[in-house]
C-alpha cells in the first residue's frame, strides 16, 4: 500500500515546490523514499513471479529521481510532484517496452509498453505489427485486456500520414501510424492505500505483459 503521509507530502510539495520548502522538510521525503521504495521491492517481487527477469532488478535501477531536468523546459519547478518506477529487463533506462508506475494525489495509473522510441526501434515496432497483425490484435482484442485498459493502446502523437513504406489502406494503418505503445488503468487515492496494492498493480501488469513481449519481439 502507499501511506497516506505519501500523499500529503506530495500534495504540500505541489503547493510548495520550491528548494526551500523541499529541504524545510527533507526528513519527510526520506520517510516517503523510504517507503516507496520498500513498495517498489515488494512490487518487483510479485511481478517476478510472471516476468522472471524483472526480479534480478534492485529497486535503486527502477526508480525515478524526485528532482525535474528543467534544462530543456519551460516549467522550472525543480520537483516532480509524484512518486515513479519503471520496470523492464534493464531498469528505468532499458530501451525496450516495460512496466510503469505513477504515484500522484488524483492521477496515479499504472501503465505499460514503450514511450516514444527511436527512428530504428520504431521501424522494427510497425514492421512486427505490420507481419504479424493478427497476432497483435489476438493481444489487443483479448476480452480481458480490453476490460482492464478500457481506452486500449493509446499515444499523444502519431504521423498523420501513413510511415515510409506503407498504405493507407493497410489493415494496422492506425497502429503504424502510432510513435508510441501505451495502455493504462487509473488508481484512485483510495486503491493506493489499500492493502492489496502491489498485488492489484501486479496484477494490471501481467495483462499487459503479451503486449510487452509483443513490442520487446521488435525490438530485441
């Protein structure tokens, strides 16, 4: 479960967030780090169980630094307001497809699949698809996956017209114009204080899993 004092630190440093306030109250972030990240272990541990290589992971190469890079953008808050983890067979900074998982006061979600990736691990993403549709969409259209990730494989930027060697009229056409893979299901407050947390995000993570291996196929 996450506690409850998780969230109201994350709440005050979304009002705060300024390195003032921060290291004002640095002794409650290590308790909230603290505990995330004896989650996070508990998390790896469960979804080792249908994943076995996430399970050689350290909690350490899966978690996400509170401090923001604000070199490149126009928001200098200098802290992220949630609390994350990625998992794939290399950590947070693997290159293929993985699990997800953000913690923030009214916008926690688990998710998976793989964010934006580059020019060649894209090309081999489509052309996976392309050949082996049928299969993909056995995985998208599974009864199951379709009730858990209710708004399907979803991207915020995708080519308006058809990649370089391919049609219109192609029958994945919506998915080959997608730059990113992504399915996610919300977690109110509530479900995150719940005792069967981990479980239940372990859970949305092994129905994504076919999907992951589906992605990682490509790009392995």
């Amino acid at each position: 479960m996450i506690n409850s004092n998780t969230l109201k630190f994350l709440k005050d440093l979304n009002a705060h967030n300024n390195k003032a306030w921060f290291d004002e109250h640095r002794h409650q972030f290590e308790i909230v780090k603290s505990d995330f990240y004896l989650f996070v272990e508990s998390l790896i541990a469960a979804v080792a169980k249908f994943d076995a290589p996430i399970g050689q992971l350290s909690v350490k190469a899966c978690v996400f630094r509170i401090n923001r890079d604000v070199r490149f953008s126009k928001n200098k808050t200098p802290y992220k307001t949630n609390l994350s983890c990625y998992l794939n067979n290399a950590g947070k900074k693997g290159l293929g497809a993985g699990y997800y998982l953000h913690i923030e006061p009214g916008k926690s979600m688990a998710a998976g699949g793989i964010w934006m990736p580059e020019t060649g691990v894209l090309s081999g993403i489509r052309q996976e698809i392309d050949y082996n549709f049928t299969d993909w969409k056995k995985i998208i259209e599974h009864k199951h996956f379709r009730k858990t990730f209710t708004e399907g494989v979803k991207t915020n930027d995708r080519l308006v017209r058809p990649p370089k060697g391919y049609d219109e009229d192609n029958e994945a056409i919506a998915f080959l114009k997608m730059k990113s893979f992504i399915v996610s299901k919300p977690f109110t407050d509530s479900e995150l204080q719940n005792n069967n947390f981990v479980k239940e995000v372990a859970k949305t993570f092994n129905c994504m899993k076919p999907m992951i291996d589906f992605l990682n196929t490509a790009v392995h």
